[in-house]
C-alpha cells in the first residue's frame, strides 16, 4: 500500500510529508493509535477518527471487506 496515495483518498493528503517525515509505511500505519496521530500532529479529532477508522478497514482481510455475495440471498 501507498500511504501517500492511501491519505489522499481520504482526503487528508496534507499529511503526506509527516507521514513521509516519520517513516509511516503500510506496516507501521496499521499499529497508530489515536496517541500516536496526535503525536504526529493530527489535531483534529475529525482526520484521528478518520484515519483510525481507515486503519482498522486496512487491517481487516480483503475477502470481509466486500459486499453480499448472491449466496448471502441478497
């Protein structure tokens, strides 16, 4: 994963260079907490809920992340 291209999908691409700055890549990202934004200077609650909802999507395997399938009787 490009966290660069993975921020800016989330529309928080100003925080490229920190994370850049701080050798966040894809391991890493996925161990921040809300400790660990703030740290990074992510003040706004909004972006650390973001980010950390994000992070937890990125966490989960692949094969839980998509919609019913026609066996689920959708």
């Amino acid at each position: 994963m490009d966290v660069a291209v993975w921020l800016h999908g989330l529309g928080l691409e100003q925080y490229t260079k920190t994370f850049r700055d701080n050798d966040i890549d894809a391991a890493v990202l996925r161990q921040l907490t809300s400790e660990d934004l703030r740290e990074l200077g992510v003040a706004s609650v909004g972006h650390r809920r973001r980010l950390l909802n994000a992070i937890r999507e990125a966490k989960r395997p692949l094969f839980s992340r998509r919609g019913p399938t026609p066996s689920d009787g959708n």
